[in-house]
C-alpha cells in the first residue's frame, strides 16, 4: 500500500511539473488550493464570519448570495450566475454595473456550497447543486422564470436544471463548460490522446482515493522549487492572476469538503448523459448557448464543436483570441450577455424592420368581428375554405361578382395585417374594369389556420389552391404587398403557369439572396437589422413575446408614428387613419398566433431554396407580366436596393412612387396605377424611375 502511495504521489508531480500544452487547467487547480495553504485556519475548521446577504435552505444549510445591476422589483431580466472551481461570487461576472443598469437586468451571484461564505454540503451531488439554484430562486423571488449564466466547472449544476427544471428556465448561456470525460456517448477515439483528460483522471483517483495526501502536496512550500514554474503561463495568464477580479476566494471548513468534493461530483458518474438530453424547449420557447474561447487550454474547442454537433439545438459560439477566463466583465463578457438578453432598443428597432410589412386597416364593418390579429375565443365570420391538409382560409371579397369579373386578382397581405387590409383602388375603378379582388388571410393570421410547416412552398400551394377551390380559373393575377411578396416570389418560382400577372408592392429584400453586391448593402443598418430578427424570433421568443404583451413600458405601439421607420408622407398617412395599429397586445397574448408570426418571419428571412435575382424571364413570350412598385423615400426598403433588382431581372418592369415612402397601399393614386400597369398594361409617367438617379 505505501508503495502504490508513492507512486502516486511520483506521478502527480511529474503530470504538474510536465511543461505540455495543460498550462490552463494546472493553474487554476494549483493556484486554487494554494490559496488554501494562505487560509489554513478556515481549513481547519472556524468558519468565515459572514458579511454578506444570506438565505437558509430547507436542510439548514446557508447560502451567501450578493445582489447586482437594478433593484428585483424594477428589474426585465433576472439572471442567476453559478461560479466555477475557483471563483466566488465577488467575482463581476459579463458586464459592469452600468451595463447591467442599462439593461434593467437584476443579477444574483451566490456563493455555491462549501466557497466563500456559503455552508458546506456533505451531501453534495448534481442533484443537490440544481435543488439549490431553485430554492435560491424562490426564496428570492425572483419568479417563475429566470436566467442561468455559468461557468468552467459551474456548468454541472446548470445542466442538472435543464434536465430537472427546464419550465424554470428562459434562457442560458455556458462559457467554456466543463467536459466529464465519463460521459459515456463521448467518442473514445475524441477523447483517447486528450492530455486533459488523463491529468483529469489522476487527480479525480486521489480525490476519491487520498484527499488529505492530494491535500498535503498543495499545501507544501516546496522551498526554492516554486509549485508552478513560469513557463506553465501565457502572458495572459499572468495579467489574468494579477487582476482583481481573478483572486482566489477561501472555502468554508476542510479544504476535501469543498474544492475536491466539487471536483469529485462534477468529474464523477452522473445519473444522465448531457449528450442524450432531448430538447427541453422544442416550441423554441427558451435557448441554450455555449461560449467558448479558442484558446482555451482546459477544455478543447474540439470537444465543445462535439457537443454542440450532438445537441444542435444548442447554439455555438466561439471566441477567438481568448483562454478559459473570458467571462469577467470587459470587451468580451459585455457582448454575450447583451446576445442573450434582448433589450428594449433593439425589440423596438427589430420590430421596426418587421413593421414595414404591416398595413393599415380598413375601417371594420358589422360583418366583421375578426382583429388582425385575434385569439381563438373571437367568432369566425368571414367566409373560409378548407384546404387539403385540413387547414381553413378565410377571405374578403371586393369589386364585381367574380361570375362577371374581367380581372381576377388575389392580394397578399404583409407582416402583422390581414384580410382587413386597405387596398385604397377606388370601387368606380372595379366597377369600370370589372375586376374582383379576393384578399386572404395567411397562414396563422386573421381567422385562417395555422400553418406548423409553412414554408416558401407551402405560402405558393395556399395560394394556388384557394385559387381552385374559389373557381378563380386557370390563370389569376397576384399582387404582394411587403413581406406577404415573397409568397408571390414562389408563385413565380414554383406555378408560373397560373399566373396572369404579378404586382410587387414595396417588396421586402432578403440580405441572405448572396447576389446582392457587398458595396450595395455594406454600410446598410437593416442587414444588421434582418439577423437580428432571424435571431430574436428563433432564440429569444419569449423575451419578445414578453416585451410585445407587457403593459409597463409602451412597446408595439411606439411603431405606430416612429419617424425612424416612416418617412413624412407616412406618418401623414398614420395621422389620417382612424383607428391604425400595426399590432394589437390582446392579438399577440395568443401564443400560438405570435409563433406563427414568428415563423412567418424566419421563413421571409430565412435561407431560400432558390435565389429570385437568378431567376429568368418567365413570360419570354410576354403572355404576361411581373412589376415591382417602390416609395423614393421608403425607410423600411432602401430604394437602391430596388433599383438593383429591376437591373438584374430587366423582365421586370419597375416603377418608382416619389414623395412617397413605404405605406404606398394607402394612396389611392397608387393603387389604381397598380391595377391598371398590370391589367392594361399603362407605364404612367409620374412614375418611372429616374434614370440619372441609377
């Protein structure tokens, strides 16, 4: 037995003495217990006399916590943030206390149990750790649902939620988690020649095994032969050791109670695979991220890829030029909380973006009890179809009979509208050209279905089998209007055959279509402005679906007279249109009516599987038609923009609205050239191009 000891003890040294790429790992479990050696009367025993706010937990024991960012009661986001091995919650974690202010986000770092100056737990398990972070919670009352930011070894009890608890969750972000190497789905050939894993493995054998011998080659002085040589630490290291915020914080009692119990759960057998969790958020209702640095020297990048590879609905994110400790408030930190926390401004500014495709309403009828945006309690009334997957339609009808009708036209609604839609065409024009309008709801708007799948695809299909359903014909016109124009792209994609005629109507631009010229769209804001919104609808949607629905601070209604997003002739629009609301908070309460609006947004902006401005003349034999009508002064679609598609698709006949900005539904001139350019095939001069402007 006194040999195996010492051999043992022979072999650590030399894993700690060996000067290979561990650099990172050995200084922070060296560095970790030497600071037990400075605070040997804690470790013997006398507990730390506590200063800080604590909480009793149900078995007695208490955890120290320390409150930071705005007070809990005025406070939009609530974050707890668990500490890894060798951290305490002194240390400032992501963001200042500015950031934090601005953000209105409550903060709650804890000591975890046995650090600093929280009880130890002799009991510790990863169970127990998740158990304390809900009981934490409540006994804070932070809420229903709260934030978890954590940390290297921090991450176990942080996983244990997501598997135990993850209707407490809103969302949380992992920076540079620990990897248990006895995860059983890791691949043996990944992990086989990873030096971390067999230093991990050694120490993790005397933690079980010898503790108090583990404990005694730390606390040795070692005299003239200093515990770490110099060549074990980058430059960055040494910065990092000297900083304040990376002091070493005492535990509570013996030192193999705290630190090497932590290891041992945290290294151990656990009761569940991580890499076999099933998504715990599936309505995309919360969102999991890891951050990890590249550089990182404990826990490799490859791992992490591996990881996410197995969980893809874990979002990955890798930091270059940074090592394990990047998640101290600074240049780096700041970035990812303000990436998982959407703040007020930029909701404000990213429903900007999608309310270009909203529409003022026309004024409601008696007929009519549907809202643009309604819940499932509100009477249908208006007409409806039944489509062959078993969804509803519903529709308006406007203009002459359609038994009469010269003209049929089926109108496409934008972003946040609805059959109710204005189309401002005087009724003596219909009447003149007998034409019939049929305005639909879309997918998940109005009184129509939802639409679980919709995609491109699916938009032209609802389309072309209202058509049928409805005896339109073999061949109808379609006008899009804003976001509702890429389901009139794919109808041009996928069933030119049935078409009579397209009317783009302040189409919107995907900054994804990868022909659109880097100069073109560089310095253009709403390209930031469209990731965002793919972002936020896809990771973020409760916080939106929060902010959109909350009554504290004005949220949608702010888009109603936005000069930000309207140009004068819109808001002068706006100011003359009783009753205009781009979106209704008793609309969006209904979860499954906001996914949908969600979903509509991920597919506008989403990836397409086919490019419009590659597209070739469908109509070579000019059987008919397809234009694009865009406002000089459109702040939602730069009209450069447009300029670019009508000269890389010169099929298209482009037509320009001076004075006039994104709300070009909503002048009657407008809308009759519309009808007329695409019906009778008028060019009106108020409204070609400017040609020196190109």
């Amino acid at each position: 037995m006194q040999l195996r000891i010492v051999i043992g003890f022979i072999v650590l040294l030399w894993i700690t003495f060996m000067e290979i790429h561990l650099k990172r790992i050995t200084m922070q479990i060296l560095s970790l217990v030497r600071l037990n050696r400075c605070n040997k009367k804690t470790q013997d025993g006398c507990k730390l006399q506590s200063s800080s706010k604590r909480i009793q937990l149900k078995d007695g024991r208490y955890l120290a916590y320390r409150e930071r960012g705005v007070p809990l009661d005025k406070s939009i986001y609530r974050i707890i943030t668990v500490h890894g091995l060798h951290s305490a919650k002194e240390v400032d974690v992501l963001a200042s206390q500015e950031v934090l202010e601005e953000m209105s986000i409550y903060m709650v770092q804890y000591d975890r149990a046995g650090y600093w100056e929280s009880d130890q737990n002799m009991k510790r398990s990863v169970e127990s750790e998740g158990c304390d972070i809900e009981e934490l919670a409540d006994q804070l009352q932070i809420g229903s649902k709260f934030y978890l930011i954590s940390n290297s070894a921090g991450c176990y009890p942080t996983w244990n939620c997501l598997r135990r608890i993850p209707h407490r969750i809103k969302g949380v972000a992992f920076m540079a988690p620990m990897i248990n190497y006895k995860w059983k789905s890791l691949p043996p050939d990944l992990i086989k020649y990873d030096n971390t894993n067999k230093l991990v493995r050694i120490i993790y054998w005397f933690c079980c095994h010898y503790p108090q011998l583990l404990y005694s080659i730390f606390i040795q002085q070692f005299d003239g032969v200093p515990l770490c040589t110099a060549s074990l630490f980058t430059d960055k290291d040494k910065q990092d050791e000297q900083s304040d915020n990376m002091k070493r914080y005492p535990t509570q009692n013996a030192f193999e109670y705290s630190v090497l119990q932590d290891f041992r759960v945290g290294l151990g057998n656990w009761e569940f695979d991580p890499l076999e969790m099933e998504n715990p958020f599936p309505q995309n209702e919360s969102s999991v991220h890891i951050w990890h640095g590249k550089m990182d020297d404990v826990v490799t990048s490859t791992l992490q890829r591996y990881v996410c590879e197995r969980l893809p609905w874990i979002h990955y994110h890798e930091v270059p030029d940074v090592p394990h400790d990047f998640w101290k408030a600074g240049p780096v930190g700041e970035p990812i909380l303000r990436r998982l926390m959407v703040f007020k401004k930029l909701v404000l500014m990213m429903m900007g973006c999608l309310g270009c495709a909203g529409q003022p309403t026309e004024p409601s009828t008696e007929k009519t009890e549907s809202k643009s945006l309604i819940n499932e309690s509100v009477v249908v009334t208006s007409p409806r179809v039944k489509l062959g997957d078993g969804r509803y339609l519903a529709y308006r009808e406007r203009g002459v009979p359609k038994n009469i009708s010269k003209f049929r036209i089926i109108i496409v609604h934008g972003f946040g509208s609805s059959k109710e839609m204005s189309f401002m065409a005087s009724d003596e024009l219909l009447d003149e050209l007998g034409i019939y309008l049929l305005i639909f709801d879309r997918a998940g708007y109005g009184e129509s279905d939802i639409n679980s799948k919709r995609s491109l695809k699916s938009e032209a299909s609802d389309i072309e089998e209202l058509a049928d359903l409805l005896e339109l014909g073999s061949r109808f016109y379609v006008i899009g209007v804003s976001l509702g124009c890429y389901p009139a792209w794919s109808c041009i994609k996928h069933i030119p055959g049935r078409l009579a005629g397209v009317a783009l109507v302040v189409p919107f631009v995907n900054y994804k279509w990868h022909t659109l010229p880097k100069d073109l769209v560089k310095n253009d804001y709403r390209k930031q402005l469209s990731r965002w919104v793919i972002w936020i609808t896809c990771y973020a949607r409760g916080i939106l679906h929060w902010w959109l629905t909350q009554k504290v601070f004005p949220s949608a209604s702010v888009l109603d007279g936005n000069p930000q997003f309207f140009c004068e002739r819109d808001l002068e629009v706006l100011k003359n249109t009783p009753g205009y609301q781009l979106f209704t908070q008793d609309g969006l309460k209904d979860r499954s009516i906001f996914d949908s609006l969600c979903s509509d947004v991920i597919v506008a902006f989403g990836k397409w599987d086919f490019n419009p401005l590659e597209l070739t003349d469908p109509y070579p034999q000019n059987e008919s038609s397809v234009h694009i009508w865009q406002g000089v002064k459109d702040k939602v679609v730069p009209v450069q923009l447009q300029r670019h598609v009508s000269q890389r698709l010169p099929w298209i006949r482009y037509h320009e609205v001076p004075d006039c900005g994104h709300l070009l539904v909503y002048e009657t001139a407008v809308c009759e050239a519309v009808l007329t350019s695409l019906l009778l095939g008028e060019d009106p001069p108020l409204y070609k191009p400017k040609l020196a402007d190109h």
